[in-house]
C-alpha cells in the first residue's frame, strides 16, 4: 500500500466495502468466551495499513466487549501488517483521529506486529477476537508472471490462472491454520476479502481495463519497457464460496480445520460509493479522479517494484503519476459501475 498517508486518504472503497461485516464482528464480540482478569482481552487486526479503516469495527468491537467486561478489564489490540507498512502513520491515526478507540478509554493498549500473517506471528491460544479486512486477497507470493495481464482474473493463459488459483488456496489454508492456532477456545475470526460472484466475476473491469490501458501506453510512449510491463502483477485473488469453505469440505468430515468451523459465510457485492456519488452529483471529473486515488493507494507500490531500478527507480515517482492522470481521464470518459464482490465470513475455534 501506499504510505505516508495515502492509504488513509484514498481507501473510501474499502471503507464502504467492510462496513456490512461490522455487525458480524459485534455480534461476534458478544459470544466470544473473555479471558479472567487479570489477563487482557485480545483484539488481533490482520492486515490494518495505516488504521483508518480499522477504527470503525475495533470501536464497535469494544463497545461490544466493555458491555460484558466492564471498564477496567486490559484491552490489547494487535495490528499487523508487513514489515514496510507504514506504522508510524498508523500509531498516529490512532492517537490522532477523532473517531479513535482510544477516546475516552484508558484500558484499550494498541500495539503492532510487522510480520506476514501467513505465519503464525500471535501466541498460541492468545486472541479472543480477530478481524481483518481487505488483507487476504494479497497472495504470500505472485507464482507466475501474468503474459497479457497485470491482474490474473483477466488473464487468458490456462497456466497462469491455474497457478495463482493453486497458490490462492495454499494461502487460504495457511492464513487459517495460523490464526486456528493464535485463537483461543471459543475466540471468533471475522474477514471481509475480495471474492468472485456466483457467475465467476472478479469485478473492477473498468479500473483494472483503465490501468492495464495506460500501461501499455506508457509503454507505446517509451516510458516504461515491455519487459517492465510484462512484470507487472498485481498478486491478489477473488476467491469463490467453494474456495473460502475447501479446507473445511476436503480435510474433515465435521466441517473442521485447524480447528475452525465456519459460523457464517456471504458472498455479495460492495457498495460502489463512487458511483453513487457519480449518480448524484453528475461529477465525471471526481469519479475518474478517485478511482484512480484508490488504484494509486492500493496497487501502484506494487506495479512500480517491478521497475528495472524496483521501488527506488528515477521514474517511480512520475510513474505513478502518470499513471493515476492516465486512469483518471480515461475513467472520467466513460463512467461506469464498478462490480466489487467480496466476502464476509466468521470463524469459530472449537
Ligand atoms: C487494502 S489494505 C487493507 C487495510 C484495512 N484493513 C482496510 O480494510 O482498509 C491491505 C493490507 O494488507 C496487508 N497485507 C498484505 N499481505 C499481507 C501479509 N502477508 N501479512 C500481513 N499483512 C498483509 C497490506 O500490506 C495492506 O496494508
């Protein structure tokens, strides 16, 4: 993700796209067995970026939990992201934000863990609540180089798409085995993740159209290499209802895995709040201009890593400009609704 900020600022989408799994985490905060004082309430939120977004559910999920443990019980919450995501930002948020947990509560002690949830990165049995949204979809590795494509759902190659559905699931399983493991006895697991519809759709054409669009632009225009393009890949998956429930329907006959059973599993569409807006207020010009926010935000850090000088490359900065100017007037030209499926599901440990 972008730093400094920009996730905070550009993740609109997202924020409008968890909300509907909110109510599953307070209900989830409601029948979660509270460990005994003296020891903390944990609250793990895998795959927070800079915070912003997680305000709103670590809120209602404590509200939820102060009701039954009262004031003075030890909330600790864990947020976790890679190692280079920006934490600085994020203790700020948190300190800083009006809308933060940490108003008015001086019990709640936020903390931060900067490893790869495809590992165990929590103690055993040591989380009573966990959330993440908007983090699973981001594969531990891209497999392949995607030929004609930056984003594999729109790729054509058999190979390709056989290779990150493979590594999609391996994934899927490691995420939960690890968080199967860091859960307490009756701990709940809730995640909003992107998905594919009933009918295979991935959605976000129109965006995904308009970025792969003015790469192959930028190529034409020699700003960037075919060899750089073809590197391109953004290594994120929808993954359908029969992928997220796999590991419970193959590995066990009582719907268990890594001790998990599943309590609730919905795949449907995300609001696509700039539509909205479009519709409302006729703005052709803030439309384009923020979907291409959102892509800068979200996916440009990792199409400029495949730069020939990576990350730090002379052009990276003007890459990403151009390429947000270049998707935000084509976006602009032609605005449409964007599909944006996605997953709300909850986990119990047993
Ligand atoms: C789109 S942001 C979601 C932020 C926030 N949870 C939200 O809902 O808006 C995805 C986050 O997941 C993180 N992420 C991706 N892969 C991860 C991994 N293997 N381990 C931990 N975090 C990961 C990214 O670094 C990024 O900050």
């Amino acid at each position: 993700m972008e730093g400094h900020g920009g996730y905070n600022r550009s993740s609109r989408v997202q924020a409008a796209g968890l909300s509907p799994a909110v109510p599953l985490l307070e209900h989830a905060a409601r029948m979660v067995t509270l460990p005994a004082e003296p020891h903390p309430i944990v609250i793990a939120d895998y795959g927070s970026s800079e915070g912003r977004n997680s305000l709103e559910p670590i809120t209602v999920a404590i509200r939820a939990l102060r009701k039954r443990a009262g004031s003075n019980q030890a909330i600790s919450v864990m947020h976790t992201d890679l190692p280079d995501n920006d934490f600085r930002v994020l203790f700020r948020t948190l300190v800083n934000d009006p809308n933060s947990y940490l108003a008015g509560d001086t019990k709640v002690f936020p903390a931060t863990v900067g490893r790869s949830f495809y590992e165990q990165i929590l103690p055993a049995n040591s989380v009573t609540l966990g959330w993440s949204s908007w983090a699973v979809q981001w594969l531990s590795r891209a497999p392949a180089q995607i030929p004609d494509q930056i984003q594999v759902a729109y790729s054509e190659d058999p190979g390709t798409r056989a290779a990150f559905a493979a590594q999609a699931a391996a994934d899927w399983r490691t995420f939960l085995i690890h968080r199967g493991s860091e859960l307490h006895a009756n701990g709940r697991l809730v995640v909003l993740t992107m998905a594919v519809d009933d009918a295979g759709d991935f959605g976000y054409r129109p965006v995904l159209d308009a970025m792969y669009g003015t790469l192959v632009k930028m190529v034409d225009e020699n700003f960037i290499s075919a060899d750089e393009l073809s590197r391109m890949t953004i290594p994120t998956v929808g993954r359908s209802r029969s992928d997220f429930m796999a590991p419970f329907a193959e590995v066990s006959e009582d719907g268990r895995f890594a001790n998990l059973i599943v309590e609730e599993l919905e795949v449907f569409q995300g609001e696509d709040r700039l539509w909205a807006e479009f519709q409302r207020d006729g703005d052709a010009h803030a439309f384009g201009s923020q979907w291409a926010a959102f892509s800068r935000a979200s996916a440009f850090p990792t199409l400029a890593a495949d730069l020939d000088g990576g990350g730090k490359d002379p052009r990276a900065a003007e890459f990403a400009n151009r390429l947000e100017a270049g998707m935000a007037a084509t976006l602009a030209a032609a605005p449409e609704r964007t599909l944006i499926p996605l997953a709300r599901m909850v986990f119990r440990k047993v």
